[in-house]
C-alpha cells in the first residue's frame, strides 16, 4: 500500500509503452528519487481516485497541468508543438523536468550545460518517442526506442498467477524493467553529449593555436566534427593520437554525415602502408592511407601534419583546393 509520507507517483495499468516509461525515469531523476517503495511509491493504476490522490500524474487522467503536476495527452486539446506535432507523456515532462533531469546527470562544473543538452536531447530522442507513441512518425525500426521497450511487456501467454494483484506484480515488474532500459540509455546519451560539448570549446582553442587553421591539432581524439561545422571553421584535416601510438591524419566531411571529403588524401596514396606509402607520401613514417583516402596515419605527430600539409600543397599546385 502506498506510504502517505512518500510522493505518489502515478501512470496507468496494464501494457506499457515508452513514452511513459521514460518520463519516470526523467521524473526520477529531476525530483531526486531513487527507489519505488523506499523514497516515493510508483502506482499502475487506471482508478480515479488513485489518481487524484497523485502527487504526479502521467499518461493518465486526461489532464494536462504543469503546474499540477498532470501530464497526460489522450484528452481532447491535448498541448501540441509549435509545429502541430503532438507531445506524449514523455514531451509533456521533458517539458517540465527535462533540464533537471540533465542537471542532476552532470557534475557541477558541467551545470551550465544543462540547457543547451536537454534541448538536444529534446530533439534526437523526445521528439521521435512523441510521434513514435502518437502514430505520427514517418517510420518504425524494429530496433528503435519504442520497439524495444514494447518487447519489455509480458506477452500475452506468459502465466498471470490466479489474481488480479498477481498479473499487475507481474506487470509492473516488467515495466521497472524497460525503466531500467532507458534510464541506461538515457544517461549515455546525456554523457555523450557533454563529452562532445567539452570538446566543443577544446576544439575551437586548438584550431585558433594551429600553425595552419586548416590543419587541426589535437593532443588526443574527441568529436571534432561538430564543433568545426557548429563555429564554420576553414579545417580540411584533423591530427591527433590513437590508441596504437600511431597518429591519425582524418579529413573533414563538406557537411553533416557525409562520406565524402573536404579534401580527400591523394589518390596516389590510396590503400598504400608503411614503404610504398612512405616513397609515394615522401613522409618517411608514414602508416597507411585508407582506399577511401578519408582517413591515414603516420608514426609520429610530425608524420601525420606532414601528410595533412603535403595534400594541402599538392590541391594548392593542381588548383583543386576548395575555399575556406
């Protein structure tokens, strides 16, 4: 039973789909809960007065009230976007709790990325478990969000004890199990996101110390891309350590998730290693040059702006370097 002390936490019964399942985690995370049964009680429940006894209300109760803590969109003028897409249950409290729930994911120092985070994340993820939820997405993967919490659900023949209070142990046994699911992914995703927003400023303080702002010298691997598109930086090649020792030499794309190159890696060096590559590059150390010509390597940190410095030169003679 639950516990007058605790917050009442409250979604509907039976089966579960992502959108509510991930605004627990979202509620968990931005209100500083931990555990069900221990720090606030977690009610499955389509009863009314259940309901209304709830400190926090989703995906149920056809009320949507911020301020109220209500957030359901099955009701008639449920909220919308700015661009008629309608929200879930997981929009309406990413509206509300979303940059919180980023805050309480990141260190203080990272704090004031907050924001700018939840917004993305907002865009990639939220959004697409809206229209996922709401019928409105332009197409379903098997192995998107949404699929893969579905296949959380009991199925239909899995045995249900002999009890109405049996099948929803299992039910809501089940459900703390795709929680568990997003919680994990949202928590890299957000990771993932300060690390390349860390980098973000990195990059932008390298490719102003470069000795060839075209040439970007890192002192080890991060996302550079983003930043280089993000602030229009004129970088054709990135250079920086792996992990082998080795030093890569890596080309910038012309735009966002494109195969191709800014400049690519001569094509006379194309799939060449070590000595053929070495007499072809004129870069005694050099390592490789992939067939693509997208991405090479030499053994030292010199090697590689070698490479990246030599292609620059052989595009400026043959007047087939792009503009900054």
């Amino acid at each position: 039973m639950p516990d007058a002390s605790r917050p009442l936490l409250v979604t509907h019964s039976g089966n579960f789909h992502c959108d509510e399942a991930f605004a627990y985690v979202v509620l968990r995370l931005a209100l500083g809960l931990r555990e069900a049964g221990v720090d606030h009680d977690l009610v499955r429940t389509r009863d009314a007065d259940t309901i209304a006894r709830g400190d926090v209300v989703w995906d149920v109760g056809l009320s949507y009230d911020a301020a109220a803590n209500r957030f359901d969109h099955h009701q008639r003028g449920a909220p919308l976007r700015e661009d008629g897409t309608p929200f879930s249950a997981a929009g309406l409290v990413w509206q509300r709790y979303g940059a919180e729930a980023v805050r309480a994911l990141l260190a203080a120092a990272d704090a004031p990325m907050a924001e700018a985070i939840a917004a993305e994340v907002e865009r990639v993820v939220v959004r697409r478990i809206d229209e996922v939820d709401n019928g409105t997405a332009e197409n379903r993967d098997p192995l998107d969000l949404a699929a893969l919490v579905g296949d959380c659900n009991p199925p239909w023949d899995a045995p249900r004890g002999d009890s109405r209070a049996a099948a929803q142990a299992l039910e809501d046994a089940a459900f703390l199990r795709a929680v568990a699911l997003l919680d994990g992914v949202l928590r890299r995703r957000v990771e993932s996101l300060r690390a390349r927003h860390a980098a973000d400023a990195i990059v932008v303080a390298a490719q102003a110390a470069s000795a060839d702002g075209r040439v970007l010298e890192l002192d080890r691997g991060m996302p550079w891309k983003g930043a280089v598109f993000a602030h229009d930086l004129p970088v054709l090649f990135a250079v920086f350590p792996a992990s082998n020792g080795n030093w890569m030499v890596d080309s910038m794309p012309p735009e966002p998730k494109s195969f191709a190159q800014r400049l690519p890696l001569p094509e006379g060096w194309a799939g060449l290693q070590d000595a053929a590559l070495a007499e072809a590059s004129g870069v005694p150390d050099a390592v490789f040059v992939h067939l693509r010509r997208f991405v090479g390597a030499a053994r030292s940190r010199e090697g590689a702006l070698a490479m990246a410095r030599r292609t620059i030169a052989l595009a400026e003679e043959a007047g087939t370097l792009p503009a900054a």
